[in-house]
C-alpha cells in the first residue's frame, strides 16, 4: 500500500459514509408518504390494525399477540402475567388437589420411565402396576428411548376420567413385555405431604401448598395426631411458595380466638376486605410452631403473619419470601388467562408482605441471591429495617415489614459439612441417581422393610463404600472432603433410597433427625 494511499484511505472511507447518509435520507423522501392521522385514544389496538393491513411482509396476528401481551404485563410487577390454555391446564392441577390420569408417580432414567410408586387404589394398582415397572411403549408408540421430558410423558399419560390408555411395560425378571389398558380416573395430589409425631406431645405437619383440599387434608392429619398423643403442632411451610388464599385464612382460624383479625386485603378498585377469625377453630388449644424460609411466599406468608401479629406461635426458620399479592385471573373465550394483580394483602398489625419490586424483573428475581451475598442466610444481624417498617403486636412484641416475615427464632442455614466436593455431588445429582438406581435393584428386598429397619440394612451392607465407587465414575473423589462432608453425604443416600422405596411418610420423619430448624421448634415446644 502507498503512502498517499494511506493518507488518502481515512478521507474516502469518511467520504463514503456521509455518502450512505445521504442516499439514506434521499431513499426516505422517494418513500415516504404523508403521515395519516387516527381519531382514537387506543393507540396498540390501531398499531395492531396499521400491521395488518399496511406492513410490508405477511404476519401472524395472533402470534404477534400472544408474544406482546407478556411483555405489557410483565411492566407492572413481577407476578402479573399471561398464561396460555395449557399452561394454566397444568398449573391449575396443584391447586384443585386432583388431576385425571392413570395414578403413578414416576422417574425417568437412561431414556426409560421407571414406576417409582403406584398409588393405592387408583387405576394403574388396579391393573396390576407395579414400582420398578419400565413403560417403553404408550398408545402403541415406542417411548424407550426418545428422550422425553417428564412433561411429555405426563402429557402421554394424563387424560379426561374414563378415557383409555394403553402401556407396555418390562418387568423385573419376565423377559416378555406386558401390555395393560388402564382406565384413567381422578388422581388426588395431596398438599399435606407427611405428618406424625416429633415426641410423645409434639406433632409435626408438613404442607407443600396451599390447595382448594388442604383444609379437609390438615383437619385429617390432626386427627390422626391427637389419637397418638399430640398436644403441640409443628407446622412446616418451608418451600411452601402459596396457592389459594382462602386455605390458608381457613386454617389461621383453626388456631385463633374469635374476632381475631386473619388478614386484610385491599386494591385500588377492591375495598378493603378483612378475614377475621370466628372462634370455633379446632386447634386452639394447641401450642404453635411455624417453619418458614426464603421459599415460603403468598398464603404461607398470610397464614405465619396471622400467628406472629396475634402471638399466638412462635415463627422459626429464616426470613419469608414476600410475596403480598393477590392475584386474580381473568379467562379468554381460547382459555388462555392473564393473572392480574388486583390487591395487596396486609398482616393484622398492617404490614404488606411485599417486597420491593420497582427495580425491574431481573432484580425482583435476583433478590434472594443478593439475600445470600449479603450473608442474611447465615447471620441475622445481616438484616436491618427502617423504623418506618417496624410493627407491633397486640402483646408489644416488635415485627417488621417491607418483605416477607421474619421469624422469631432465627435458624441459619446449615452449612456444617458442605464441602465443594458434596456440593458437586449435589448438583450433578449423582447421591440422587445411586439412590434411585439402588432402590430400584434392591426394591423386592427391601420395600417390606420399616424405615428403621431399611437404615439398619444399609449400614449392614455398607452401602456408602459402593455409594464412592459409583461416584468416582462421575466426579474425581475426595478422601479429605468427603470426611468433612461423610455425614451430610450418606443422610442425602438414605433419605433419598427411603423416599424411593416408602415416599413421604417414610422420608420426612428420617430426615428431620437432622434438620436443624425442626429441632429448635420442637425445643422450643418442650
């Protein structure tokens, strides 16, 4: 390249760009038309409108509808949103507490579906269902190894009450597959997922969400209580992140004395709506416990600030999620649903639950990350409050305000044992991968056994020395970690094989030996 071509490249480069501006701007006097003016206050219906009939290329109106609606809403709080007919197909099956389907819980494993559990006395049990049974094929369709989510295959399953199914299954040491037609039925899905006895006086009910069935499901559960003994309840709504707004009011009114207030609700268009409690509860003569955590949002959050304003239990566990909203929906002619938030709610003592949001969707989602930065799930004095926030209950006890509750009694988030090496394991999933796959070889043998008696065979069997031979096929072993993590490590391998062999009601009572926020409530009810 020549000198004077060196010099004289900045200048043509520059020439030619002031060139492409000015044939831009000639290019939009040739094409551009007088503006037309519009006698209307709806602007999106008539940009709407001016797409369809004047743009350029082909398009989709509904389509450029449904992607549009989402972002208006999602403009105005992080829980207002638009939800199609099938989403809120799915997501309305938790909160009703029953879905039509054949009555199995299942894994997928290798491309396989594996029966974990059949539930006793729906359709599949029926039919001859077995746990450990393989489905490789649904309606004549081959499903073995077609790499399906678990929604596609609760899709393939579920159906309206009455209607067929066709499956082949494998089964354990029969070489022929085994084809079954189940008649599909009404599954129940319990919100309640364990309750029994911590000690000879103190219960324990573990609520997963708040459903439509949770207050006929909690009243079963403290009967079955009171018959062994029970004169103090633990409730656990740890990771309970809400559902029906009403269940949990139903359920404050166990607990409290007439004319107590519940909850208040309130919106710019709804007046304020209070809940109060009518004095014929059936627990009222039981001593309280409540456990929440960073997971425990909306009804949960009504149901523990109901007990904390009107002390009438103790909160235990770290502060709740905030959520403060109340959310209504509102069904299109397609079924599709926009969820609106129309109320705020507010504890007896005033305080609106809800946490900050006016920092933008990506903040609202982050705050419980920042929570952990900020070591608020270790130490509590991490968390400070301005006086403007701070409340007080009818015996004079201080609660705040301005993002979800905060308990009590504190209890940090265990971290005694956690080593990079267990928490690779945890996140790879391979404890609960050996778990499955043990119980699975293992399930003739010990789905007979008591929870008691399955630990006493695993440490018999010295399951944790075949558990780190697995694991090095996964990740590279650590013989000083693992020492730090041992304990840690082999309560995830029992709880996970007891789960898998005797669900819930075998699982939670293994696993809270440990839990260290359920051991400080039950001290605090001694």
């Amino acid at each position: 390249m020549t000198r004077k071509y060196k010099i004289l490249l900045p200048l043509i480069i520059s020439a030619a760009f002031i060139a492409g501006m000015y044939v831009s701007k000639q290019g939009e006097k040739i094409t551009h038309v007088q503006p037309m003016y519009f006698q209307t206050h709806n602007k999106l219906e008539t940009v709407l409108h001016l797409i369809e009939k004047e743009y350029a290329d082909s398009i989709d109106k509904q389509q450029l509808i449904e992607e549009v609606i989402p972002l208006i809403l999602e403009k105005l709080d992080p829980h207002s949103a638009y939800i199609t007919a099938e989403e809120y197909n799915e997501a309305r099956d938790p909160i009703l507490g029953s879905f039509d389907g054949i009555g199995i819980q299942f894994n997928i494993q290798n491309d396989t579906v594996i029966v974990v559990q059949v539930i006793s006395g729906g359709p599949s049990e029926l039919v001859g269902i077995k746990a450990g049974d393989r489905i490789i094929a649904v309606n004549d369709s081959l499903i073995i190894g077609k790499k399906l989510s678990n929604i596609d295959v609760v899709r393939l399953l579920k159906g309206p009450k009455g209607t067929k199914v066709s499956v082949q299954i494998i089964r354990k040491n029969n070489a022929v597959p085994m084809d079954f037609v189940i008649t599909r039925d009404q599954i129940p899905l319990y919100s309640v997922d364990a309750s029994y006895m911590l000690s000879s006086e103190v219960g324990y009910i573990k609520i997963s969400r708040f459903a439509i069935t949770t207050p006929d499901e909690f009243l079963e559960h403290i009967a079955k209580l009171r018959t062994e003994g029970m004169r103090k309840i633990v409730i656990d709504l740890r990771d309970n992140g809400g559902g029906v707004l009403n269940a949990a009011i139903f359920l404050a009114n166990e607990f409290l004395e007439k004319n107590d207030l519940i909850v208040y609700t309130q919106g710019k268009n709804y007046s304020r709506d209070e809940s109060y409690a009518d004095g014929k509860g059936s627990c009222k003569d039981l001593e309280l416990a409540v456990l929440i955590n960073e997971y425990s949002a909306s009804a949960s959050e009504v149901f523990a600030g109901a007990i904390q304003d009107n002390d009438r239990g103790i909160i235990v566990g770290r502060r709740s999620f905030g959520k403060g909203f109340v959310n209504r929906d509102f069904m299109f002619t397609d079924s599709s649903i926009v969820r609106l938030t129309v109320q705020k709610f507010y504890s007896p003592t005033g305080r609106c639950i809800q946490k900050p949001y006016f920092d933008g969707f990506e903040a609202y989602q982050n705050e419980l990350l920042e929570r952990f930065l900020h070591k608020e799930f270790i130490e509590k004095d991490s968390i400070s409050f301005p006086d403007s926030l701070i409340y007080t209950t009818k015996k004079g006890k201080t609660v705040y305000g301005g993002g979800g509750i905060m308990p009590s009694m504190f209890v940090p988030l265990d971290t005694v044992g956690i080593t990079p090496y267990f928490t690779e394991l945890s996140h790879k999933g391979v404890m609960y991968d050996f778990a499955f796959d043990y119980a699975d070889k293992m399930r003739d043998i010990l789905h007979t056994k008591s929870a008691t008696a399955l630990v006493q065979y695993l440490d018999k069997n010295n399951i944790m020395q075949e558990f780190i031979s697995v694991s090095q096929k996964h990740i590279p072993f650590s013989q000083d970690e693992y020492e730090i993590s041992k304990t840690y490590i082999k309560q995830h391998v029992y709880a996970y094989i007891i789960r898998n062999i005797l669900g819930d009601e075998g699982f939670y009572p293994f696993y809270q030996k440990y839990d260290t926020t359920i051991i400080t409530a039950h001290e605090a009810l001694k």
